[in-house]
C-alpha cells in the first residue's frame, strides 16, 4: 500500500459508524430494500472475524461485520449489511436468497469491489461468493 493510499484509509477509517449508528443503518436498509422485515436485534464491529466480511446468528437476530470493511466506501458496507440483514430471513445463497438483494443496486458492484480486495490480499474469496460453501457469507 502506497503511503498515500495508507493515509486515505486513515481518513476514511476517522468518519467509520459507531455501533449504534451501525444499528440505526441496518433499519433503514430493512426498510429500504426488505420491506421491514429484516429486523436485527444487534449489529456490532468485530476485530476476530478476519475470513469472512459478515455474519449473522439468525436464531438471535445478530449480526457483526468485520472491522476489516472501516474505511470501505459506504454502499460495500451497506452491501455487507444488506447481505447479513438477508440472511436473517433466507439461510444459504439459494435463488430466493439473491432476490432479495435484487433491489439494491450496487450488489454487482459491491461483490466486485469485495472480490478484488480478497483477490489483492490472495486470499480467498468471501462476502457471498457463489462458490462460496458458508451459508453466513
Ligand atoms: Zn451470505
């Protein structure tokens, strides 16, 4: 990383979503994109989930994201979000599952932004693969 991509991070990482405003972003996205339905009980920030962006525990309606997305542009955080938010209403990555993300415009463009960090790391590839086995992303 070039020093000043490192100090882009920095900044970009100063503005990043508290917990609670991470809670208040995955309302509105529910609303937004899930009519509602998605209703997490907790988001939080976790710094010991390095192998994949995000995960839920649908019985508990919890949902952390890794704190390796801070300083990720908004709509790949809101992606990540999203994503989890659908898992607390379809498990897997099945076809009902991708409808459901059908009407947030930037999953493409999310998905490829995340694939591309992974691929640059040469690590392998998370966040809702299609290949990917874990039902959680
Ligand atoms: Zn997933």
């Amino acid at each position: 990383m070039t020093v000043m991509l490192r100090k882009l991070a920095a900044q970009e990482s100063r503005r990043m979503l508290g917990d609670a405003e991470l809670g208040e972003r995955a309302t509105l996205l529910s609303e937004q994109y899930l009519e509602g339905r998605a209703r997490p009980a907790g988001v939080r920030w976790v710094t010991n989930q390095n192998s994949r962006w995000g995960s839920c525990t649908p019985a508990e309606g919890s949902i952390r994201l890794s704190h390796r997305l801070q300083g990720m542009p908004d709509y790949v955080v809101d992606y990540v979000l999203l994503h989890e938010l659908a898992h607390l209403l379809v498990p897997g990555h099945g076809e009902r599952f991708w409808k459901l993300l059908e009407s947030y415009p930037r999953t493409e463009r999310a998905r490829g932004y995340l694939e591309g960090v992974a691929a640059a790391e040469r690590l392998p590839r998370r966040a809702g693969a299609a290949e990917d086995p874990a039902p959680s992303v």
